[in-house]
DNA sequence: TAGATTGTTAATCGATTAACAATC
DNA sequence: TAGATTGTTAATCGATTAACAATC
C-alpha cells in the first residue's frame, strides 16, 4: 500500500516495454528522448506516453525531453527491481527447467532460492547451483528460508492442492504456469499469470481469423 | 478477412478463459450452465459472459441458460482449433526444448514440423520425435514443407536478423518468446508475445507496490 | 402459465487521444 | 529570445455494467 496503490493496470503492463526501450537506446549511447521519438520507435502515441510516465513524477523536461539513463533507472525503480525477493520453483520438469535456467532473476527483482519436485527422479540434480529437492521438504524449507514468492510450474491437476498448501505456508505472491486459475481459492494473493496454451490459442484464433492487425 | 474480425481484442483474449472453464464443466459433467454461474466462477460479471458470447452469436437459450457440451465447440470452432497449422521452432536452448515438449499442438490448432538450431552440437536431437536441424536448412525446408507459422525462441541478439529471414521466406505469423519486439519491422504480421521477462517484472513491481487486488 | 435467463439497448465508467498553456 | 517539448486539462473513444424487454 504505498504510493503507487492507484496506477492503473494497463500502466503498469505497459512500464516493462518502456524499461526494454530505453535500455536500448541506453546501449545505443542516446541520452535524451521526446516522447514523439519513443512514440515512433514503441507504437505508443506521445500523448499516452507523456500520460503514463507522468503519473510517477515530472521526469522530463520541457523543451528537451526525456534522459534515458534517469528515465530508464526511476522505471527500474518503480518496477521494484532493486528488490531480491526469494522465490521458489515448484516443477522441475521441462518448463521448470527452462524456466530456471532462462531467467535472469536478479535483473527482475528476485533471487531463486530452491526448487522442489514430487518425482524422485529430479531429485538431487542440480539447476543453476540450486539442488532439486524433495516437495516433502517444502515446508521445512520455507520455516528455515524465508520465501516471497512461489513459481507454479507444475500440471494442472497438481495446481490445486499445491497451491493451497503455499497458501497455509503463508506464501501470498505467484508466478502461476499452471493452467489452474490460482485466484479461484484466495483473493488475497498476487498471481501473474503465464498461459501458455491461451497465448496460442490466441494465436490460432488471429491466424484462422485472418487479421492483420496488432492485438 | 472473415466475420469475426470486427471482435475486438478484449474479447478474444477472454475468449481461451471460457474455453478452459467450459472444458472443466464438461470434464465434471455439467451440461447447462448461466452467465451467472459462469461468473461466479470465473469472476467476470454476467453481462460481460453474455456480450461476449454474442458477439459470434446466440449460443444461449432464454429461461434456460447455455449448453456446456455446444457453447464449448462453438468457442473450440471460433478459436479456430480445428486447425492444423504447421509451426517450426527456432531454438532448441532449454526454452524451446520446454515449449516443444510441454504444449499440446495439436489440440491447439498446430502441428509442430520442424526443429532448428544454430549450434551444431544441438543438431541431430530429437525432440518429440522431430530432430533438431541446423538453421542453415531452413530455407529448403520451408520451401518444401508449407510452414505456416514460426516459434521464436532465439536470444533477443539472434531475433532482428532470424525474423528477418523469416520474413522473407514469406512467414507471417509468430509465436515469439525472444525480447525482440518483432512488430516494429513489419506490419503485415501477426505476433502474439510470450515477454517472461515483462511478466516477471509485473509481478515485482505488484509485489512492491503491495497490491493485493487482481491485475 | 410463471420463472428464469438470454439478447440487446442504454448508461456508466475508464482509458486514450488531442490540445494547449507552462516553461525549459 | 524563439523553438521545442513537457505536464495537464478537456474531448473522444471504447469497453464494461446495468437494465429490461423478449422468449424459452
């Protein structure tokens, strides 16, 4: 509940971009920007890009524009990302593999602290440094480590009770791959959502629907 | 260029929702189902499940509600399921081996053809029965295998040029997991994004700001 | 028939765009 | 100073919700 409380969440969906933008342009060596430029270059109009970054402060400058280095930190700030949430894997199959071994956690605000699988053939490998460990150690683990949030990357069928049980544990946020809608049980949560079968379904429906257009 | 392409995107995003829900319906057996009932579960208002729904037209039955078994085809059929694209894959790292293995294809409309990869020592893999080719075939292979749709899960650095080549070879439609924003070099394609890196972000920026309610 | 629930129109709400005064 | 571009208010657009007549 701080100041941000009020943002409204297509804002929000958009800052990720605007952060993936100016880190180019930061690589690139550019140290301003308008609002007309990243338009061009985002597809965002200047006017809803001039609204959005103006709900968390007047970082521009009239008659200048933007500074992509402080512009590109206050959103990295505002994201959170200086944060090092521990996060725990749950699934360590193929998609929680990949997703371990892919994700630059630390650049996102978190910091992977363990992983846990139910079949006792993972257990014991290691990904990332991170031993596999049993899913019956779970509750131990999260006693002894505190724990922030929990990626879901087991099947549906196992989403319901797995994820009530990270709830008795106390574990409020999720990164949810599981085709289970999490926030069915509990509203007190934070679930993002990661669909993957909805994402290509999606696709499937522009494609036969022949449309060109952005979605 | 059909009847459908007026709906606009709010509506076809919600559209794979009602599809899981109904399937859950119909795995339980339930035959009729309300808007309310439909909004009790899935936490849409009523009004919103039946503007939707009649966007494609009167599934409902006045007095008596929807039947579970046929609304649930004609969203299958809407989606466009029935499909059988052909898909490669560019990438055999451990995000597309993941994507590979875990994604039912083809109940999803698509059937994947073809594996590629840049790195030799990953040629000659089979995943799920596909082996892994080297991406110097690719233009043969798509001129001899009708490939409808490509699935990038190439670094961000290796996307600029490989969609370009897809481009070429006359791909138009992308599931894209890389962090390149495709669409900024054509607009006559269709993308629908799988950004984990924005997603990840999303979720700390939520966690950050303390925001308990649904995003 | 009476009750229930849709299909659909109208009202509301919120997000995006346009415009422009402030100001660097 | 003059030109450029922001911050911000007002106008527009579109999506969601509410209401209710149609009808099963």
């Amino acid at each position: 509940m701080n100041k941000f409380n009020s943002i409204s969440a297509p804002v929000i969906r958009r800052l990720p971009r605007y952060y993936r933008f100016l880190g180019e342009l930061k690589e690139k060596g550019v140290t301003r920007v308008s609002s007309k430029e990243l338009s061009d270059k985002m597809g965002f109009t200047a006017s809803l890009i001039r609204q959005d970054l103006n709900c968390f402060g007047g970082f521009g400058q009239q008659g200048y524009g933007y500074s992509v280095d402080s512009l590109y930190n206050e959103i990295g700030q505002i994201l959170g990302l200086e944060h090092s949430y521990n996060a725990i894997l749950l699934g360590a199959g193929n998609l929680g593999r990949a997703v371990a071994t892919h994700m630059s956690f630390e650049k996102r605000g978190f910091r992977l602290t363990g992983i846990f699988d139910i079949d006792e053939s993972k257990v014991g490998a290691v990904i990332r440094d991170i031993p596999v460990s049993h899913m019956s150690g779970l509750e131990k683990f999260c006693f002894e480590n505190h724990t922030d949030a929990a990626i879901l990357c087991v099947p549906k069928s196992a989403a319901p009770e797995l994820s009530e049980k990270l709830y008795q544990i106390g574990i409020r946020n999720y990164w949810n791959f599981s085709h289970y809608d999490l926030s069915v049980d509990h509203d007190d949560i934070i679930v993002e959502n990661v669909h993957l079968n909805d994402s290509l379904m999606i696709l499937c429906y522009r494609i036969s629907a022949g449309e060109g257009e952005k979605l």
